[in-house]
C-alpha cells in the first residue's frame, strides 16, 4: 500500500476504517465496473458542475460546510476553524482552500463535533483525553491542532491502531506519536508523556483502572457493539473520566444481515450505564454539511461526573 494514497479512494476498502475523503465515496462491495463508471462520471461529467438540487456544486457545499463550522465556533465559543487546517497527507481527493487553508468535508464535520463538547467542557487544552475507536484519527487531528498541549490516549484494534498511527504521525508530527511499538510492554500508564498522542491495544483498557483523565471519547463504535461489551469497557472509564462524549445510533447496530448483532445498544442503555454521571445535552449528530442520519438515527450527547 502506498500510503501517499491513503485518503486518496485508490484503496476503497480504507473507508470502512474511516479514511472517506473523496467528494463522491465508493462502497467496497461496489464491482470493478461500476467503481469504474463511478469515477469516469466524476471525473469527466461531474467535476463541479450545477448539478445537485438548487443549482449547487460542489464548491458550494464545501463553503457552507466551513460556514456552518464558523457559526458554531461563535455559539460555542470554540477556537475559530480558521486557526487550523487538515493535514494534506495521504491525497485527499475532497480537499480545497478557503482563505489560504486548506479543509475538508470529513475534517470540517470533525471540527463540529468538537464544538458541541466545547460547549459543556469548556477546554483549557492542558486536558488528557482517552478515545477508545479512534478510527482514522481525524478526531485526534482536530483537538491537537487546537490545543497543541493536549495528551490523548487512543485505543483501537490492530489494524485500525495501526492506519491510525501512520496518518497522525504525518498530520501532527512523529515527536508528537508515542507509537505502539513503545506501549505494547506497558503495564501501567506511568510513561504517559505530557502533550503527546499514545496508541494502545483495545485490550490494554484495564490500564485506566488507576488511571485518572479528563474527557472519554467515543465515536459510533460502541454503537457496533453489545450492551455488555459495551457496560465492560465502561467499568473502566466511570470514575476516572470527569466527563464523557458519545456519538452513537439511538437503536445500536442492525440485527440481521452480513453484520449484526443479537442485542442492540440504545441511548436507554446509555444512560442506564452512566447513572452517576448527569446527562448535560442529548440531540441529533450532524456531519459540517448535514445530518449524520435525516431520520434523527444518530446522538451526540456529553456526561458530566456527578
């Protein structure tokens, strides 16, 4: 893999691991010759034509997207989207510039998220903050380019662990990375650096028992997940996080089909887990550019440590 390319849409399997940075994505159960006709029409009929209802192209989104970041940034006092931009790395096909940065949809969308938790958590940036399913790290590029100060914590499966590592080290720097190479021996959270990004096994969780932290984060990943894997992991994060972030889908995970599972998570459950934490704020979770899911399918709420 040339990883030059990673966010290119050259490897369409790399965005069921988050890495969907093209202006029209393709499914990988997609075949040869529709991905084929799919990108010969955005290449040579589409490209930024009036074409979407109301006569909008593609710049057009991508401006009301930064827009609707810059409203955002003013209601919740968040650092300005203008102070940073997404790290060009890995080809992203959706990037463009505004005002001499450079953006992306998927970056901007990440950027909102971190404005609905600004909100309540009010960032100092001297924070720790522990992501469990950190994904392609997109998250992670956000926060630390806003507050350079931050340590993060990231737990993820290997692979994923793995694509992650390659992409921050580039987006944030490779003195910023303390890899999983170092971490994997670790029997404890001592080594912890100040400002720096850790990766560790999913399995390593158990490590935050005796470990105190500012924020938990946690991305549609629990979502994927039954409610008793889910209520485990949390048994190590009450306590120990003062305040916790979920993006998740009210219903939890389809239960038929090639993946499913037999128990649902739903929001109920959520807030039955984290009964000695108060639920601040609870609504509908966007992308920069629209809903997450137009039938309200998806939340986005923050807990605050009773």
């Amino acid at each position: 893999m040339d990883f030059n390319q990673l966010r290119s849409g050259k490897y369409p399997i790399l965005s069921t691991f988050g890495f969907i940075d093209g202006v029209y994505t393709y499914h990988p159960s997609l075949s040869f010759g529709k991905k084929f006709l799919l990108k010969f029409i955005q290449k040579y009929i589409i490209g930024d034509r009036s074409i979407l209802p109301y006569k909008l192209s593609t710049s057009d989104i991508q401006e009301m997207a930064y827009l609707h970041c810059k409203l955002m940034s003013e209601i919740t006092n968040s650092i300005p989207i203008s102070d940073i931009e997404v790290s060009s790395f890995g080809g992203p096909k959706d990037l463009f510039e505004i005002d001499g940065k450079k953006y992306t949809v998927p970056f901007l969308s990440y950027y909102r998220r971190y404005c609905f938790a600004q909100k309540h958590i009010a960032f100092k940036g001297n924070e720790i903050i522990v992501e469990l399913g950190s994904g392609s790290g997109y998250q992670i590029e956000v926060l630390k380019k806003l507050y350079p100060n931050m340590t993060v914590l990231c737990f993820d499966l290997p692979s994923q662990l793995y694509l992650c590592e390659k992409y921050l080290s580039e987006a944030l720097g490779e003195d910023k990375i303390v890899g999983i190479d170092e971490t994997l021996t670790w029997e404890d959270l001592s080594g912890v650096q100040k400002g720096k990004v850790h990766f560790f096994g999913s399995w390593k969780v158990p490590l935050l028992i005796n470990f105190d932290f500012d924020v938990f984060w946690n991305a549609a990943s629990f979502g994927e997940m039954e409610p008793e894997i889910v209520k485990n992991y949390l048994k190590y994060i009450k306590g120990k996080a003062k305040w916790i972030y979920l993006l998740q889908a009210r219903h939890g995970k389809e239960t038929t089909g090639e993946t499913h599972v037999i128990n649902p998570i739903t929001i109920g459950d959520y807030k039955n887990f984290l009964s000695d934490y108060n639920l601040l704020d609870e609504q509908d979770a966007w992308h920069a550019h629209k809903r997450l899911s137009q039938t309200g399918g998806y939340f986005e709420a923050i807990w605050v440590k009773k």
